[in-house]
C-alpha cells in the first residue's frame, strides 16, 4: 500500500514554482518554463517526494531531459495526469522529439478523454511525417465534441503532397456517423477536390450550408475550389458572400480581387487592393502578398507600384527585393533582376534570392553566367561559401550535370579540405556512385575531424553493414553515433539493421519498432517488415508494408524489397 503524506512546506514551495534559475558559469539564465505547469496536489511517499524533487530541481537547472523522466516516472508511480503534464512540459525544452513524443503519449493514457494530449500527439504525428496517426487523434477528439482542426489538416496535407485517399477513407466512415459534422464536412470536402472529386466536394459544401449557412470557412471554400477549377463567376459571388458576413477578413477581399482580375476587371480589382492597402497602411506582409497576387496573375506593373515603397526604409523585407526581381525576370530585364536579388543581405531570404537569380541565368540560357555569379557571391559573402557551393551542385544536378557537380564538390574540397558539411554531401554522392571506397575515405575524414560527428558515425557504420562484410566494424560505429544521439529514428534504424545483418533479430526487432514509430519512412519500413517476415510475424510484416504504400507514393526500398520476397506484397 502506498503512504499518502501531506506535502511538507519546502516540497509545496519547490514544486509550485522555485522561481530562482541557476546562475552557475556553466548554466544559462532562462525564464521558468514550468512557472504555467499545473502545481502537484497530491501527497507522497518518500521515494516519491525525492523523485519528484529531483525533477524540479533538474527543471530549475535547465537538465529538462532529467526532469522530464522524473516526472514520467512519478506519474507512473502515482497514475497522475498533471505529473505527466509537467513532463510534456519539461520535454518540450529537451530537444529531444523522442522523449517529447513519449511525455505526451503517457498524459494521453493517464488521462484519455483529455484535448490537449491528444491535440499534442496528433501535431507530433504530423510532425513526423505520420499523416494517418495525426488524422486519428483528430477525429478521436472530433469524436468526443472536441475540436479537431480536421479543415486545417486536410489543407496542410494537401500543401504537403500526402496521399489523399488513406485520408479521405477515415473521415468518410466518421461522416457516416456524424453526417452533419460541419469540420468533417469541410476537411472531406477538399481532400476530395484535390483528389479530382469535384461532385462529391459540392455535395459535402452543399450539405454543410444547411448546417452552417454563415459560416466563413464554407463561402472561402467555396470561393477557393470555384476559383481553382475556373468557375470565376462562382468564384466571385462565393467571395462576396463571404465579405458580408465577415467584412473584416481579408482572405474573402483577395479572393474578390483576384476572381476579378481573373475575369479581366482590372479596375474593380486594383480598387479593392488599394483599398486593403490604405486600411492596413503599415501591414507590409498585406502588400507583399497583393504584390503576389498581382504577379501570379500576370499584372507586374501594379505589383511594383505596391513593392517598391517598402525598398525606401531602413531595412527593406527580402521578399521586396525577391518581388522586384521576379518582376524584372518576367519582364525579361534579367541583369535587373540580378541587381535586385544581390541585394538581399545574408539572413533570411538569402539563398533563396541567389536561387531566383542563377535560375533566371540559366533560364535565358547563360549557364556559365549563372556559375560566374555563383562563384562571385561565395567570394562575396565567404561565410555562405558552403551553402553557396551546396545550392549549385543542386542546380547541377537538376541540369543532369551531376559530373560538373562532383567537380565543383572536388575544387572546393581541395580548398577547403576541412569543410565536413562538404565533405558529407560529397560522401553521399559516392554512396550513389557505388564508389564505397571514396565514400568512406570522405567519411573518415569527417569522423577524424568530429569524432562526435553523428551524422558521419551513422553513415559509415550503417554503410559497413548493408553493403559490405565489415559488420562488426561498422556495428562499432552506429553505436558510437547511438551513444551520442540514442532517440534518432535513423540511428535506431541503423542499430537494428545491424543487429539483424549480425544474425540478431531478437535484439533488431525493438529497435526497428521504435525507429519507425518515430520516422514512419519507407526506407524503416522495408527494414522492420523484413525482420518481422524473418521472425514468421507474416502478418504484422503485411501490415507494416500496407501502411507504408499508403503513406508515400514513392518506395523504392518497398519495391526491392517486394521482388525478393513477394509474398510480403499486402
């Protein structure tokens, strides 16, 4: 029987907020993360109170990974919610997704009719890359009158490129059961628009409006999958209708102005975005993105008048000069455009103006053109040689020049022969090459540099392992990288992928299943269904293959590994 005892007057004091940080030469002085974390109220054991306070004092001394598990582990001993709260907390501040995941996951089951765990573990799933897992939080929480932003997530799914049909299937049977659940009926509604349903996409609108007639988000809807299949008029008055009932929204006065300029009213279309733009006179992201507008439908003149005011103050936006260089580009003025995408300094924006600006080079057929300002700006700005070096061998690539970009990556190595970023995109395209040797010797040149190098470590080791009998060196190495990063999917992946090449699968198999549960890629996935297959769990490899082929479109791994062992094919 477990003791319940009072809190004494020092574990109240420690665990509702010991507001002093640690001010040692090692720590940084940060604000209380834990100052919001509900206060513990219940009593305790001693083993319980010392766990607990070795918690919050890890938390006060900026260790969250140890608070973290502290709390886990007293919110197992005393099945407290609010202690695993405060662990999801912690763990937020730990840099470590793993340990993240794991916090929100035992709130979840300490408290499963509670919204946030669950809105916490489907944002982690969507995170990850685990779109189905995210949508099943979701319509937990839709289920139990919660809100589960399934409209926001379709949007952001169909953003993302996922595959619509694992999606549309769940909130399909969801609606059979709750017909007239109106974010349901939305999030339906464009995931079947964006799979080339458009029929079914009005009837769901269509029943929504009967539930939700002034709802905003069904005439922006409307007004967005009207404008998307050309139907401009439709388009138009969807937009309208929604500007009555929220007039203060501009998303209804863009979709207005951009239907008319679709419909050749330009007039009408320039008065409403100057009229967006004397309201928010000092909304630049607002005249931004009307700049936008004006320049995806083909109208660079009124898009300049809006970008170029913003170029006067003190420290113009890059978007301004990336603006104005794709307005120069358009027009064909590509040396202008040049002029204006070299003016965006080092931050944000940077790569991206140098990227418009050789793209445009190479567009007009000025490939040597667009290498010179390359090498220009890496002498320009020497801190973003790497990035520099890095962005064209991409563009080389995308030429199908890729001999000239292992050139460029041996020149600036002979350079630079201590560049590891470098050193490891030079490496991997060795690993392509089939030039293991060559891979290796880059590899170990990182790892002699950075012998805390993960990245490296992982690489090699798992290299060592799939491709080449050296399994117990490169076993050495994937556990060197596993000591330093022991809740990276890839590593465990790695790690398992060794233990099974070594004839190991007991030890594998844990492994691969925490690898996946954390990066549910098709590269994992191929890794776990051939242990499970290997193991006779025939169905559990089956399913795990399944999943895989719904998540992504693209599985070459699945594929190799579906030839070799086809009965594995779901």
């Amino acid at each position: 029987m477990r003791a319940r005892l009072v809190m004494t007057a020092l574990a109240v004091a420690l665990l509702t907020g010991c507001q002093g940080p640690a001010t040692g030469p090692s720590q940084t002085i940060i604000a209380d993360p834990m100052a919001s974390a509900p206060p513990v109220q219940r009593g305790l054991d001693a083993q319980g109170l010392a766990t607990l306070l070795t918690a919050e004092l890890a938390g006060q001394r900026g260790d969250f990974a140890r608070a973290t598990r502290g709390y886990l582990d007293s919110a197992e001993r005393y099945d407290a919610p609010e202690l695993a709260e405060r662990a999801v907390l912690a763990a937020r501040y730990s840099n470590d997704p793993q340990l993240f995941a794991d916090a929100a996951q035992r709130w979840q089951a300490l408290s499963p009719d509670a919204e946030a765990p669950a809105r916490l573990l489907a944002a982690i799933a969507m995170e990850r890359g685990d779109w189905q897992a995210s949508l099943e939080q979701r319509l937990a929480l839709a289920e139990q009158g919660g809100q589960g932003e399934l409209a926001g997530f379709a949007e952001a799914a169909i953003e993302a490129g996922v595959p619509i049909d694992p999606l549309l299937a769940p909130l399909r049977r969801f609606l059979d059961a709750h017909p007239r659940q109106g974010d349901a009926l939305l999030a339906t509604a464009l995931l079947e628009a964006a799979a080339g349903e458009p029929r079914l996409a009005a009837s769901r609108l269509d029943t929504l409006e009967t539930v939700s007639p002034d709802l905003p988000a069904l005439w922006l809807t409307r007004a967005r999958l009207a404008l998307e299949s050309g139907r401009l008029g439709e388009a138009r008055e969807a937009a309208r209708r929604g500007l009555e009932i929220s007039p203060e929204d501009s998303r209804f006065a863009l979709l207005l102005a951009q239907s008319q300029l679709r419909l050749g009213n330009v007039d009408a279309a320039e008065a409403r975005i100057d009229a967006l733009v004397d309201k928010h006179p000092n909304a630049t992201d607002l005249r931004l993105a009307l700049a936008q507008l004006y320049l995806d439908e083909g109208y660079p003149a009124p898009a300049r008048r809006l970008v170029l005011p913003l170029i006067d103050g003190d420290a113009p936006p890059a978007l301004a000069y990336i603006l104005l260089g794709n307005i120069a580009q358009r027009e064909g003025e590509v040396d202008n455009a040049l002029l204006y995408y070299r003016q965006v300094p080092p931050g944000d924006g940077f790569l991206e103006a140098r990227l418009h600006a050789a793209r445009a080079l190479i567009d007009a057929d000025r490939l040597l053109d667009a290498r010179d300002f390359l090498r220009i700006e890496r002498l320009r700005h020497p801190a973003m040689r790497t990035q520099l070096t890095a962005l064209e061998v991409d563009l080389l690539d995308e030429l199908g020049l890729e001999d000239a970009a292992l050139q460029l990556l041996d020149r600036q190595l002979r350079a630079h022969p201590d560049d590891t970023q470098l050193r490891l995109v030079r490496a991997m395209r060795h690993y392509d090459r089939g030039d293991i040797a060559a891979m290796e010797q880059d590899l170990q040149h990182v790892i002699e540099l950075e012998p805390d190098n993960a990245m490296a470590l992982n690489a090699l080791g798992y290299t060592l392992v799939d491709v080449t009998e050296r399994l117990e060196e490169g076993m050495a190495l994937i556990q060197r990288a596993y000591a330093l990063e022991p809740d990276s999917p890839a590593i465990l992946d790695s790690l398992g992928w060794a233990y099974h090449k070594l004839g190991d699968d007991q030890r594998a198999l844990p492994l691969l299943r925490q690898a996946y549960q954390g990066q549910p890629d098709q590269e994992i996935a191929a890794h776990l269904a051939e242990v499970l297959w290997r193991m006779e769990q025939r169905e559990a490899a089956r399913r795990v293959i399944a999943e895989a082929m719904q998540r992504q479109t693209d599985h070459p791994r699945i594929d190799e590994l579906l030839q070799r062992i086809p009965e594995l094919a779901p």
